[in-house]
C-alpha cells in the first residue's frame, strides 16, 4: 500500500511536475513586503514557467501603471483583488476582483491600479513564442521575480 500525502498551495512542488498549486493571494501579500514594491510601486513574480504555459503574478500600488505590454501569444489577465483599469489595444475595462480580460497575440495592453491590486497574467506560449509582457520595470527581471521565497512558487530557471 502506497503512502500518500495530500499537498497544499502551502507546499513546496516541482514545477517539472503535471500538476501545481500556489496561494497567490498570499503571494501578493509577501510581494508588497518586497523592497522592489515600497520603492516602485509594483512587483512582479513568475509563479509558472513552463514550455507552453506562463504566469505571473503582479502585486500593484494605487495610482500605478505597468506600461505598455505585448506578448506573441494569446493570454488572460485576472484580477484577484482591488481594481485595476485595463487598456487593451483601444478599449478600456474597468476590472474588480474576478474579473478578467482575455488578449489575443500581439495586442498591446496597460495596466492602472485605482487601487491596491494583483493580478495574474497567464500566457499561452506556442512553437517559438516565448515572449514576456515587456517591458518589465528597468529594476526588476524581465520575467519578474523567481527569487521570493513563496511556498508553492516556482524557482523558474528560464
């Protein structure tokens, strides 16, 4: 008889693995603790970094923005708290927790916090698209934060 253990979000998995979970709430608590949040305003952490799947979560100041992004493959952008104003090519979306945005490839989109926000931004990488939003913030890694010690998170190694 084997023994098997339930897993929580709470612990450490291999991102190699089928399956993931994380606690991104908890994730966007421990990011605005980081020092990258108090002086910008914003962090960002790769929670999933697999060959064909990415997410990133970003933790959010009022008033802030991201600046303009593109990514070559489709995504979804989902608020998971506070609210946030999307532009997306033309369009403006007023997002509140739960509410997500859905982006075809290459179409350019920002982001402003009206409040304190995270949201999680997963891309559909296919082929040769590899692409991350960009640009990151000058002071942060182009594919966000993989150093945070989060239970649950990836330790991405690109």
């Amino acid at each position: 008889m084997r023994d098997e253990k339930a897993t929580s979000p709470e612990d450490n998995l291999d991102i190699r693995g089928p399956v993931q979970a994380f606690d991104a709430a908890g994730a966007a608590k421990r990011l605005r603790r980081e020092k990258t949040y108090e002086d910008h305003g914003r962090s960002v952490l790769s929670l999933f970094n697999g060959p064909s799947l990415r997410a990133m979560l970003t933790a959010i100041a009022t008033g802030r923005r991201t600046g303009e992004r593109r990514v070559a493959g489709p995504s979804t952008v989902q608020v998971l708290e506070g609210e946030v104003r999307f532009k997306a090519g033309e369009e403006r979306h007023e997002l509140s927790a739960g509410g997500t945005l859905v982006l075809e490839r290459n179409v350019p989109y920002e982001a402003e916090a009206l409040s304190d926000a995270a949201f999680l931004h997963t891309l559909v990488l296919s082929g040769e698209e590899r692409s991350l939003p960009q640009p990151a913030h000058p002071t942060e890694p182009a594919e966000g934060r993989a150093d945070l010690e989060l239970p649950g998170a990836d330790r991405a190694s690109g």
